[in-house]
C-alpha cells in the first residue's frame, strides 16, 4: 500500500512537472506572439509610409525595392505568428488532455483518505464470515 502512494506521489510528481513545464512553453510562445505581433504592425505603418511616400515622390525604383523587401518581411512574420499560434493550439490541447486523463493531487489525496479511513484490507468476504460463524 505505501510503495502504491510512493508510486502514484511519484507518477503525480512527473506529471505536474510536464504541465509546468507545457506552462512555460505557453508563456514563451505568448510572449513571441506578442513580439510577433508587434513587428507586423510596424512593418505595415513602414509600408504605408513608404507606399505614401512613393506615391507624393512619384515612385522610383528603390522605393519599390523598399517595398518589396517590406513586404517579404511581414509575410515571413506573420507566417512565423501563424506556426506559433498552431503550435499553441497543440499546447492548450495536450494540457487539457492532460488535466482530463489524470487526478489532481487534491482528488489523489481524497482517494488516499478514505481508502485509509476505511482500510479494506480488515475487511472480510461473505466466505469467511460464513466460515467463522459456522465454526461457533
């Protein structure tokens, strides 16, 4: 029964440490997003500006490369933002898998109190009773 607790502590103990760790994983693409986010919406004001510029000037070759180069950027990060949000997805999944297939450690603790208060193993099967109460 105690190598069982010690078992199920440790097994508790593994899995907390993979959900914190899926935690951080989580903080970390979030906080990319963010900085993601961030760049694709100052690439976008310098498109603008030079698409506004361009336009004002009459709009000479560099300022079309400008662009171009511009452009290229935004789409390599808004592809990077869209892989970290998938790969987000696929964290939120796995943690609430996680969080449905296993017990918390409250509920394994309440588990470990009543089979303690009850302690099956004093019980007796209707054989045996049956055995003791025809032996008297």
């Amino acid at each position: 029964m105690v190598e069982q607790t010690l078992g199920n502590s440790a097994e508790l103990k593994a899995l907390n440490t993979t959900v914190m760790l899926l935690s951080q994983k989580m903080a970390y693409l979030v906080r990319n997003e963010k900085i993601l986010s961030k760049n694709i919406l100052i690439l976008n004001e310098k498109i603008n500006k030079v698409a506004e510029k361009s336009i004002t000037v009459g709009g000479s070759s560099t300022d079309s490369a400008q662009m171009e180069e511009i452009n290229v950027q935004v789409v390599e990060l808004y592809d990077k933002q869209k892989s970290i949000r998938q790969e987000m997805e696929s964290l939120r999944t796995s943690i609430d898998n996680l969080k449905e297939v296993f017990v918390t450690k409250e509920e394994l603790q309440e588990l470990k109190y009543i089979i303690d208060t009850i302690n099956p193993l004093e019980f007796v099967t209707y054989q045996q009773l049956k055995d003791l109460l025809n032996k008297k």
